[in-house]
C-alpha cells in the first residue's frame, strides 16, 4: 500500500532524477490512481514533489555531463 510507496519514494524509485524509470511522475500517477488515491496522483500531476533546479543542477555535474560528452 502505501507504506510501500512511501518507502520505495524513500529510496528515490519516483526521483526525477534517481529513479531509473523512464518516466517516474507518471509511474507514481499511475500506482496511486490503481490504489484509488486520485487525492495524492492530483498532487504528483501538479508538481508537488517535482525534483528541484538545485537537484537538477546536481545530477547534471554528476551525470549529466558525462551524457553530453558522450554523444
């Protein structure tokens, strides 16, 4: 349920920029809306725990640029 879910969002399952989902926000829409909680998957759609600029700004000095360098 959602101890579950809370735990694995812990972990950065959901993470915009942990998660190794192609599409995190939406995965987590979708198992809240499968538990009947279309309350929370509101709150996920509209960006309530989006991952910040600063997070973005890290994971881009950590992985990101790797990415670029790559190409």
């Amino acid at each position: 349920g959602l101890t579950v879910m809370a735990s694995k969002a812990r972990e950065g399952y959901y993470d915009d920029y942990e998660s190794t989902l192609a599409a995190p926000c939406m995965e987590l829409v979708s198992h809240l809306r499968a538990m009947g909680r279309e309350d929370l998957a509101k709150r996920a759609m509209i960006g309530e725990w989006d991952g910040t600029k600063e997070e973005g700004w890290e994971w881009f000095e950590r992985e990101g640029k790797k990415l670029l360098l790559e190409e």
